[in-house]
C-alpha cells in the first residue's frame, strides 16, 4: 500500500503527500497516528462521521488501514514542512 488510497479516497481531504488543504488538517501531525486503535476508530468504525470524515469500513480491512497510519507516519518523518 502507497499513498494511493490518499489519492482515491481523500483527495478533496488531502493531497497524495498527505499534506493538508485550505480546510482539512495535516495527516502528518495527527494525533491519532500514534495509535493503530485510534487511526482504526476514524477510518473503519467512522469515529468522525458527524464531522465529515467517512467510515471506509466497506473498502479497507484493518490490515490496508494499518498500511496507510504507517505511510502517513513515515511521511511526518521523511517531509519537511
């Protein structure tokens, strides 16, 4: 897994680099980075639905999540800002 489910599922959120946009935060200085429960929390069980941030429960396993919380952390390690 790359950052291409950036590009296919949150581009309007994010670019591909995970940089952030006019209106949506950095991935790369998330909190939520930090703890696979937590990233699992948002992206599978739809913890931020109520703020837009749909569940991908019917698209991604938890294996392709954990894929993408390591790809965004390696990003805030490897990006200047």
């Amino acid at each position: 897994m790359s950052g291409l489910f950036l590009c296919q599922d949150c581009r309007l959120k994010n670019k591909p680099d995970t940089f952030s946009n006019a209106l949506n935060p950095d991935l790369r200085y998330s909190p939520i980075n930090a703890d696979a429960a937590a990233w699992k929390s948002v992206v599978i069980d739809g913890a931020r639905t109520e703020n837009g941030m749909i569940s991908f429960a019917e698209v991604y396993n938890e294996d392709d999540t954990e894929a993408m919380r390591a790809y965004v952390v390696r990003q805030a390690h490897e990006q200047p800002e």
